[in-house]
C-alpha cells in the first residue's frame, strides 16, 4: 500500500497508513526511512497524466455528436436493432424529420465514429461502432478512477 504525502512529491511505500503508524509508536526517524521520492509517473496532484489536446478534442466530438436528442435516439435505434444494422429508410421513419435532416444527423454520428455506414444497391446501412463507445467509457472511467479522497 501507498500513502500519498506532501502533495504526492513523497509517498510511503508498502506501510500501513501514516496514521497507523505513528499510533503505533514509529518514531520520526523510523518514519523518514519509509518515505521516497514519488515515481516519475506521479504528477504532484496524484493523477496520472491527464489527457492531452487531441484526446479531449476526439472526446468533446464524440459527445457533441451524441448530445443531440435526435442523433442520441438514432443511435440508440441501430444499437437496439437485432439485426445489428438498419437502413437510412427505417431510420427516416421514426422520426418527423426530413430525409435530408436524418442524413446530417447521420453524418455527423459517423464523423464522430459512433456509426458505420455501409452502402448496398440504394440503400446505406448503419452500424454502432462499438469499439467507439467501449473507448468514450473508457476514457470516462479513467477519469472517474484517477478521483482520489487522499490528495
């Protein structure tokens, strides 16, 4: 276990708590020769590295994609579909749109990587790229996970 200590510059390495130990009578000196410098990975706020620029910027598209109720309905119908993919037409229908509306909606899911699109006869059929939203939770359970309560 490690003990994040002066704003992560120190930690204990494998020891109890600090609390723990100086209840228990450790003294200062003890003390001092369980603490080393923090690994180069450690920022001085405990996280890891945040994301870069271009991290956020893929991850602010994506869910500028998704923040709209109608493309957020049109996803959620071609991930729901059995079939696993639905055409523009089915699509279309469920909504009181025009045509040309649900296919910039579309467009904009597929720039965004949420949607894949393949193209057969007159039709185009539509995809959740799954790969995409397991990488947007991803990055949003990371940065959940690096929320400490002790820095």
């Amino acid at each position: 276990m490690s003990e994040c200590i002066d704003d992560c510059q120190w930690v204990l390495r494998n020891v109890p708590p600090l609390g723990q130990i100086w209840t228990q009578g450790a003294s200062i000196g003890q003390i001092v020769r369980m603490i080393e410098p923090a690994p180069a990975g450690i920022s001085a706020s405990c996280c890891p590295a945040p994301m870069t620029a271009a991290e956020a910027e893929d991850l602010a598209a994506a869910f500028k994609a998704l923040a709209d109720p109608v493309r957020l309905r049109i996803a959620s119908i071609v991930a729901c579909c059995p079939a696993g993919e639905v055409c523009m037409g089915e699509i279309a229908s469920e909504f009181s749109v025009s045509g040309p509306t649900i296919s910039h909606h579309l467009k904009k899911l597929r720039e965004a990587g949420v949607l894949s699109s393949e193209r057969r006869a007159n039709e185009v059929y539509y995809q959740v790229r799954s790969d995409r939203l397991d990488a947007l939770i991803a990055q949003l359970a990371a940065m959940k996970a690096t929320v400490s309560p002790v820095c």
